[in-house]
C-alpha cells in the first residue's frame, strides 16, 4: 500500500497540519516530501527495488470532489518514472471510496482505466488487478450504482481489502464482484493468538469464495492513538508495538507457513505514517523494516530457485 498524498509546500498536506487524520509521529529519514515530486517518486521506487517489492499499490482517496489533482498527478509520475526504469516493478491502484455518489466514482475509474493499459499495471492471472478498500462507503456506492461499477470493473480481477475476516457474510453480489481478500491492519485478536487468528482469517478468505486470488497481510505494527477523528475513538487496535522487529517477523514467517501458499504477500504499508505501518526509512526506524523486508524477498527468491533448479 502506497500513498501519495504528502506535500510539504504551502499549504501543507498530510503532515501534521490538524490532528484528526494528518499527524504524524515520526518522519521519513529525509524528511517531509512532495509526493508527486519527481526526486520523491525516483528515491521511493529505488528503495521498493532495494526492498524486492513486486508492485506498489497507490491509494486513491475518492470524496464528493472526486479524486485530488495531485493525486493524479503523482500517479502520472510514478507511471512515467516505472516506465523510464523497466526494472519489472508493477502498479496499480487502490479506490478508497468517500462518498456515494456516482460521478466522481465513475470519474476516477474511467481514468483509472486508462492507467491499466500501461505496460506497468499488476497483472494476476492474466488480469489487471484492481483494489477497493471495503468500508461503509464502498458498499452504499456498489448497491447505489451496482450496474455502472460492474460493467466499469468488468475486464478487472477486484481485489478488496479492509476488516472483513469472513467474506461470506457479505451479501452474494459483493462476494461474486471481489476476487480475492485482505485484512488491511492485521492485528485483532491478543499477541499470543495472533498466528492462530491470521491462519483463521486466511482460510476464511481462501475457502469462503470460489477460486479466490489468495492473499495475506504484513505489517510491522500499528499506532493511530495520536488521531482524534471520531471514528477512531472506539476503533480497535489502536496501538501495537513493534517489538523491534518481531512483531513483522512474526508475520513474515507466518506468510510462507500458510497452506495453501499465498499468490500475493500485501504489506501494510510502504509510507502510510499516520497509522505507523510503514516500511520506508525513518527518524524512528531508519532502514531496519526495509531491510527487513529485503531479507524476506531475497530468502523467497532464493528457495523458488532452487526448486526450479531440483
């Protein structure tokens, strides 16, 4: 899960200017960035490289005003800088819808669309992916505009993610519409139950939908307890400790232990800083998760290699 909705110029955005959804507690190592700046773009794609990252997926937040220019804007940048690269690393695009209203909806996906042709876009079983994050909001948008998001998505495999652990209490045209599942933030039952409840929720996604894309989530740990936003006042959990580094080890391990294995590793997140998932380096953490993170992908490739090879 990739963002791109920082800007350090005036006015500020998404660092630290209210307390509701934009502070932040730690900063990346270089400091607060543009995202859509092309030296931004160039050092983060460097770093997913370093990392062995397949794909970054970038968060589109879609409101009553439609999707932010700047978000399009890093979008188109990030597109032209993978391009320019050919280094293999896909993107693709998550909706995180705001609002009910079809208009900007259907806007944004139309120029979503437009991206998928790109040579760049993820592709899963010869399909181009595509992510909506589940929410209140995504399901009063689907049944208020169920056609028009059908046929937009039809050339698409959906993939949801969110907090649904069990997907077949979803009504059927949600489960028929989505490919696959996800938990956005991992991290719900107690620590000494965590593996217990990740292989649970695993196979609920796995076995609840007909051939579902198989997915599971890391994340280094979770702190939102410096946001006052309403809705997060009552939310759980609110507050995780990295364990320096166990805690994202933990979940690592438990990835590759998974049966069946995972088609797709999803990792919460590359630089979301407000919830305090992300792997980028920081003042906090300098590179330690995104060497972390290189270590996994590196011991993965090396043991695919060597089964090709036996």
């Amino acid at each position: 899960h990739y963002y791109t909705w920082f800007d350090a110029g005036r006015p500020l955005r998404h660092w630290n200017e209210n307390t509701e959804h934009a502070a932040v507690t730690d900063l990346p190592l270089r400091g607060a960035y543009t995202s859509y700046e092309r030296a931004t773009i160039d050092r983060h794609l460097d770093m997913a490289e370093t990392a062995g990252l397949d794909f970054l997926t970038i968060d589109w937040e879609v409101g009553h005003r439609g999707l932010n220019p700047r978000d399009l804007e890093a979008t188109r940048e990030l597109f032209s800088a993978v391009k320019k690269r050919n280094s293999g690393l896909k993107l693709t695009i998550m909706l995180s819808i705001r609002t009910s209203l079809l208009e900007p909806v259907q806007s944004a996906l139309l120029q979503l669309r437009i991206f998928a042709e790109e040579a760049a876009w993820q592709h899963n079983r010869n399909r181009p992916v595509l992510w909506f994050f589940l929410s209140a909001d995504f399901l009063g948008c689907f049944y208020a505009n169920k056609n028009v998001l059908e046929d937009l998505c039809a050339t698409f495999s959906v993939l949801a993610t969110g907090a649904i652990t069990a997907p077949r209490h979803l009504p059927i045209d949600v489960q028929e519409f989505i490919r696959g599942w996800s938990l956005y933030v991992p991290f719900r039952a107690s620590q000494e139950q965590w593996e217990k409840e990740w292989a649970l929720v695993y196979q609920h996604h796995v076995s609840d939908a007909r051939d579902p894309v198989r997915i599971f989530t890391v994340a280094p740990g979770y702190d939102d307890s410096h946001l006052t936003a309403d809705a997060r006042k009552n939310s759980q959990p609110r507050q995780v400790s990295r364990e320096n580094g166990q805690t994202y080890q933990r979940m690592l391990a438990q990835a590759i232990a998974l049966d069946p294995l995972p088609e797709i590793i999803m990792i919460t997140s590359f630089n979301e800083y407000h919830e305090n998932t992300h792997i980028e380096p920081s003042f906090n953490h300098d590179d330690f998760y995104l060497e972390q993170t290189r270590a996994f992908t590196d011991a993965l490739r090396r043991n695919n290699a060597s089964k090709c090879n036996g």
